[in-house]
C-alpha cells in the first residue's frame, strides 16, 4: 500500500544502548557502585511481589543470595520471577517497568524500583547480564534465560523447569577488567550491607571460599528490636548512631511518623558545626539505603542532628540517590522539625544539665530556629549565652544586674565602647552577630520588667565627663595640634575624663560615618565627570570620627603637657593609631602607614632624649 504524499509514517525510536550507558554513568548515577544496589532493589521488589502472590509464607520463607568470587558477581532471589513473555516485554524495552506495567501504580508504596531502568546499571560494570528466571505465577512454569549485550542485541531461550528448581530469578555478571575495583569479593560484600543492612528479608554473601554464607542483615533496624529498659534502648541507639556517624552523640532522638511508615533517629552532634552548614543524612526506602546526604529530609535551621531514617511512602528520583521533592516530602519536613522542637522544649523542661551543654554547642542553630519560632523563643532566650559588658554569659544572668539592656548594631562598635560602658556601669550586649540584636530585642517578650534599646553614641557620652575649665585652657594648644594632625581622617579631638584610667583614648566610629566620608571622598575625586554627579546628588555633611582623649590617663596627661608642635602631632597620632586598633575594625592603608610613623618618630625621639 502507497502511503498519500502529505501521510507521516510511524517509526520507532532507534536507542544507541553504549550511549546511554554512558550517559547513565556520567549523569545519572554517582557511581558504578550501584549496580549492585539495583540488582538488590528489584530482587527485594520480586521478592515483595512474590509475598503478595503467597500471603500466608512465613517471614524469612524468602530471601536473597549474593556470591562474589573475583570472577562473576551474582544475585539471586525466590522473588516471584519473570515468564518468556514477560522477559521480551520488561528486560529487553528499555524503561519499561513490570510494576508499571501490572497496574502496579495503585500500590507502588509496596516496591521500591519505579523507573525500569535499574538493569542497565549492570553494563557499568559488565557488558553482559545473564539472567535466568522461574515464575511462580504459573504451575511447573519453564525457566526463561536471557542474555543481554552492551551492544543492544539480546538473545532468548527456555530451559527445563529442572534447570530452575525454585522460582525466582538470578542475575549473573562477568565483570569487566575496569571495573574490578567494584566486583571484588570484600568489595561485593562492604557494598551489601552499605545498601542493604535494613532490608526486611534476608541477605546472604557467599565470597567462593567454601564457607557458609554470611549474612548481610543478621538483625533488624535498631530501633525495630526491644530492649529491657528505657535506659537500654537509649545506649543501643546512640551506639547505631556512632557506628554510622562515627561520633558519639549528645543524645539520641526517636522518630516515628506513622503516617508516612517513617521511623528512625537524629543524633544529635556533640560539638558545633559551621553556620549554615548542612550535614547530609542517611534516608532508606523500604529498607535499601537511597542516599547519605539527604539534605532535604530536614529544614536547614537543624544543621545541630545527624539523622538514619528508613521511610515507606518517600518518592526517590530517577537515580534513586536523593528525594522527590513533593508534597508528602515537605510534610515528612515539617513533622520531623517538629520533633526536633519538642525534644528541646523537653531538655529544657527537665534536663537542664543536656540542655546547658546542647546551648554551648549549638546555640547558633538554636538562635536561627528562635528567630522565627515564638515557642522555642519563649523558652530558650533566656538561656541563649550573648556577648556581653559582662563577660560570656545568657540574658538570664544579664537580666538580673541589668534592667535597661543596650545593644550595639555592630561588632566593631561593641568592641570600641565594651571597656568603658561596663566602667560606667552600662549593661550592652553585642548585637553584631547573625541574629543577636534581633533577639536580645525580643527579651521583654519573655521578661516584660527589662526594657531594650539600641547603644545611642549620646547614651555612652553622657557617661564621660568634662574636666573643669581650667584643664581644658591647659590643654587647648595640645587639643589643636592633635585636631589638626588628625583631620586628614575627618576625626575630631576631644578631652574626657572616664573609666577606666587604664584607656588613654576612645575612638568614636560607626561603620556607617565611614562609609558617609568614602562617599564624600571618591565624590571630590570624580568632580566634573558622570560618577561625581551622583555621589554629588548623594553628598551629606560626613560625619565625622571623634578620638576621645582620657584625662584620666598618666599617659594622656602627660602628652597634655608637650610643647613642641611635631611631638605632639606625632604622640596624637599614635594614639589614635591605638585607639582604632583596639576597635578592631579593617584599618585603611593611611591608617596602617600613620601608626608605623608614628611609632618610628616616638622611638627616634626617645633615642635622640637618651643620647
């Protein structure tokens, strides 16, 4: 028959199966290891097959066999097995899947697989597969072999029942000379229990020698078997925990979401952890491990746990290496954080001693978590420790010496008013760092009787006194030759008496005049040309620095008394140059240069006094 002119003709995709091998390899799976964990996976889902098919077998009825001897690699199930039509349909089309194609999606929850690709994963490591298999579907079914080439082509037989006594499946692979790094024996057997040691049927190895085989998953899930005591149950969980994380955990937290046939535990780190640094966790499916570095099983304020969870309704991806984000992916989040919160509200109601060493840890993980959960707020601020006029120490203990709590925008200017607030007996708490001024400002939430305000420069000024007129006089040919030496950085000159005496001077800075004087600067720079013309529409008056001198100080008071204008220009200079590096903040190459002059023109001059 002649098709019309304008008739398009079906045709068939032609798959270049070594490409996407290849493709597989470099994009889809992480890691030729997972061969093994594939062929593992749909033997486990023939084996679930075949318990729909019989009921009433007892556990344990069947199983998996794994053997290794350096040679081949072989798996095999008593899953339910595969019929000669069944091996044409679901092992020769690619991304054709058996649970798929029997209707399968209305239980899917029970088969761990979903994509019918796994097979491939076998030609990572070989460029044969050889299986042969029995079905337990049909009475004295035939056994069906087939073999599968990396090259595409497949070949098909049927074999005496008696070739096959049992129904079930085995998949056999001749590895090839690269790939013996995964297909040892030791290497087979590590890679079992890897992905294998939660699985609820059971696993055997066999490495050639002669010996009986070993089991991969002699016992349950830790937190499936039963235990004396309560005591008991915690010291085997954290035990898992070490064994799996390798470090001992702070303490242990049961998890249990019935809804989604979760269960597991977070272990909870002993020490702290980088902000906002995400530890991956340990997610199985139905038993078979799918990923190590599940991020997404919990929010990322919970960066304080270690988590091992094996789980029945969570959806893996197409390389079943991580989670489907979904819906029931984002409830699973949301439970688990919640677990995480009503462990921390039950250390904090009885358990004060893990608490307090949970907090020296974590408490940044906790300050992120309180910032936006009033109910950990409402118990925990109070204990969150803070830097403070008073040392290291939590609102707790600062709320009771003080009723009115400053608190500093920045690090910096903490650090240029910390000595001589807790002098005056002002009570400020740095609120430089992630999340602490937002907090410290959420105290009279959960202690109503303290009041919170900002560090205003006026507040700590006020705290300085003048000296008397007399002084000042005294001083003002010193005061002038300092303003004047100083006024390259726009700072002003001004003489105080404060606490301690033990600080000669107090450089008045915010993070914000600086970058005002910046502005000012690079403005008078690019006058006339397109950038001047902006900053120039920007141009405020700069703020200016203001170097506070101590007449308290015996150092001050005598530089009071220099009479020569280079000296004092120079001892002005190198007090300020101490007073910015005592604030801690960046110093401008200007500023680095004057404080090394300065400090060459002091020696000189003592030099020359001695001679």
């Amino acid at each position: 028959m002649t098709l019309p002119a304008n008739a398009a003709a079906d045709r068939t995709f032609q798959v270049d199966l070594r490409g996407l091998v290849d493709l597989l390899s470099h994009h889809l799976y992480s890691s030729p290891r997972v061969y093994l964990r594939e062929l593992m996976q749909n033997a486990v889902d023939a084996l679930t097959a075949r318990h729909t098919l019989e009921p009433d077998a007892p556990a344990g009825a069947f199983g998996i066999r794994l053997y290794a001897d350096g040679s081949v690699v072989r798996v095999e199930d008593d899953g339910v097995g595969l019929t000669e039509a069944d091996v044409h349909t679901f092992l020769a089309t690619i991304g054709r899947s058996s649970k798929r194609a029997e209707k399968i999606a209305e239980q899917r929850a029970d088969f761990i697989g979903q994509f019918g690709i796994g097979l491939l994963s076998c030609f990572l490591v070989a460029d044969e597969i050889h299986v042969v298999s029995r079905s337990a579907r049909i009475p004295d079914a035939p056994a069906v072999e087939w073999r599968g080439r990396g090259d595409g082509s497949y070949s098909v037989r049927t074999l005496p029942a008696s070739s096959r006594p049992r129904p079930g499946t085995t998949v056999t692979l001749t590895p090839r000379a690269d790939a013996a790094e995964w297909t040892r024996p030791a290497q087979v057997h590590s890679l079992a229990r890897h992905f294998g040691s939660l699985l609820r049927h059971p696993v055997t190895f066999d490495d050639g020698t002669g010996g009986a085989g070993v089991a991969v998953n002699p016992e349950p899930a830790p937190w499936a078997q039963s235990h004396p005591t309560p005591g008991a149950r915690a010291r085997a969980l954290a035990a898992y925990g070490e064994e799996v994380f390798g470090f001992k955990p702070l303490d242990t937290i049961e998890l249990d979401l019935p809804a989604v046939g979760l269960k597991g535990i977070a272990c909870v780190l002993p020490e702290a952890v980088p902000a906002g640094r995400r530890h991956g966790h340990r997610v199985h499916v139905k038993g078979m491990l799918l990923s190590e570095q599940a991020e997404e099983i919990l929010p990322e304020w919970a960066f304080f746990v270690r988590c091992v969870v094996d789980a029945e309704s969570l959806r893996p991806t197409a390389s079943r290496e991580s989670l489907y984000e979904d819906d029931t992916l984002a409830a699973v989040r949301d439970a688990l954080a919640e677990r995480l919160r009503a462990w921390i509200a039950r250390a904090a109601a009885s358990d004060p001693d893990l608490l307090g060493r949970f907090l020296q840890a974590h408490h940044l993980a906790v300050k992120s978590l309180a910032v936006h959960d009033d109910e950990i707020l409402r118990m925990l601020l109070p204990w969150l420790p803070f830097e403070t006029t008073d040392g290291h120490c939590t609102l707790d203990e600062f709320a009771r010496t003080h009723r009115t709590v400053l608190v500093t925008n920045t690090v910096e200017e903490f650090r240029q008013i910390a000595a001589i607030a807790s002098a005056a007996g002002l009570g400020v708490v740095n609120g430089g760092y992630t999340y602490d001024r937002d907090l410290v400002h959420r105290l009279p939430e959960v202690r109503p009787e303290i009041s919170v305000a900002d560090l205003d420069p006026a507040t700590l000024t006020a705290h300085l006194d003048p000296v008397d007129r007399e002084t000042e006089l005294a001083a003002a040919a010193y005061l002038a030759q300092a303003r004047d030496a100083l006024a390259v950085f726009d700072v002003d000159v001004a003489l105080r008496t404060f606490q301690p005496a033990s600080a000669p001077a107090l450089l008045m800075d915010s993070r914000e005049a600086r970058h005002e004087r910046t502005r000012s600067q690079l403005a008078r720079e690019q006058e006339g040309g397109i950038w001047g013309d902006i900053l120039g529409a920007l141009r405020q008056e700069a703020p200016r620095a203001q170097l506070i001198l101590n007449q308290l100080n015996p150092l001050v008071r005598t530089a009071l008394t220099i009479d020569e204008p280079e000296l004092a220009r120079t001892s002005a200079e190198a007090l300020y140059g101490q007073a910015a590096m005592l604030s801690r903040r960046p110093l401008r190459p200007a500023e680095s240069s004057l404080i090394n002059r300065s400090f060459l023109d002091l020696l000189a001059h003592a030099l020359r006094k001695d001679s």
